[in-house]
C-alpha cells in the first residue's frame, strides 16, 4: 500500500514547506500587531490619565491621599457615592495597569514585547484594535520569521512522531 502513495510524498513536502511558510508570515505579523496595541493602549493610558489627574485633584483638594479619598466615598452612606467611588477605584486600577503594561512594552526589551503583550493582554483594548496587517522588513521582522519558521518545523516534526507512533513506526522516517 505505501507503495503505491509514494507518489504523495512530493506533495506533502510541498505542504510543509507552505506551512512554514505560512507560520513564518504569520509570526512576522506579531511586531505589527504590537506596534498596533501599543497605539490602542497608549490612547486608553492617557484618557484614563485624565480621569487620574481629575480625581488625584479633587483628593487634593481635601488634603488626602488618592487612597484614602476613594475609601471615605465608598464608606458614605449614599448609595449613588459609593457606586461612582467604586466605579473611580476601577479607573485608578485600570490606569496603573496601563501605566505598567505601557512601560513594559515600550521601555523593556524588544525581545520580552511576546512575553509582555501576553502578560499584559487586554481584550477591550484588542476589541478596540482595528488590525492592518503590515510587512516589517527588520531585523525584529526577520527575528519573528525565523521563529515561525522553527515553530512549524517542530510543528511538523513532532505530528510526524505522532504519525509514526500511531501507526506503530517506532524507528524515524526513510
């Protein structure tokens, strides 16, 4: 029987090598998406900034800490207080997130912006992305390329394994 599909051989190495190529454009793509949630998170960072600064201003105003301006609104007994306290408490949060996560992409290594953009994913900030898919002839871009590259040959090798394994090959390919 293998005999007679050896003529599928050619084009299953064609296959792989369009997978590859196919991983490795997909993985140049991962500096553009960056770049492009950079853009989207840096917008967020500094509308949430604003509402930041107006509330870092009114608990000035009163001689208190951010903290502790927040902690005595929640504690009043109106309900519409408390609520709008908790609401701001959520924006002070959501804003040293984006302050962290803006820092780690911009100022950290280029290297570590996978691990960061995943670290630090959004996914309101990814809905609000309108994604343009882009060609980042660079050093990063080839970078990227060779990892996707290595990834669907390993892809590929370890299906291979498997193939063999379930069709109880146990020695490597011819």
């Amino acid at each position: 029987m293998a005999a007679r599909l050896s003529f599928l051989r050619p084009v299953g190495a064609l296959l792989d090598r369009l997978f590859c190529v196919a991983v490795a454009a997909l993985f140049v793509q991962a500096p553009v998406y960056i770049q492009q949630y950079v853009d989207v998170l840096t917008a967020a960072h500094q509308t949430s900034g604003q509402t930041y600064d107006t509330l870092t201003g009114a608990a000035d105003r009163f001689n208190m800490p951010l903290d502790e301006y927040l902690a005595q609104l929640r504690s009043n007994p109106d309900r519409l207080v408390r609520e709008q306290a908790e609401t701001d408490q959520t924006t002070v949060h959501r804003h040293a997130r984006y302050t962290e996560a803006l820092t780690a992409l911009t100022r950290g290594p280029r290297w570590l912006r996978p691990v960061y953009i995943l670290w630090y994913f959004d996914w309101s900030l990814h809905a609000a992305l309108t994604f343009e898919p882009g060609h980042p002839f660079s050093w990063e871009g080839l970078a990227y390329a060779t990892a996707g590259t290595l990834t669907a040959l390993l892809i590929l090798y370890l299906l291979g394994r498997l193939g063999d394994r379930l069709s109880g090959r146990s020695s490597g390919r011819p």
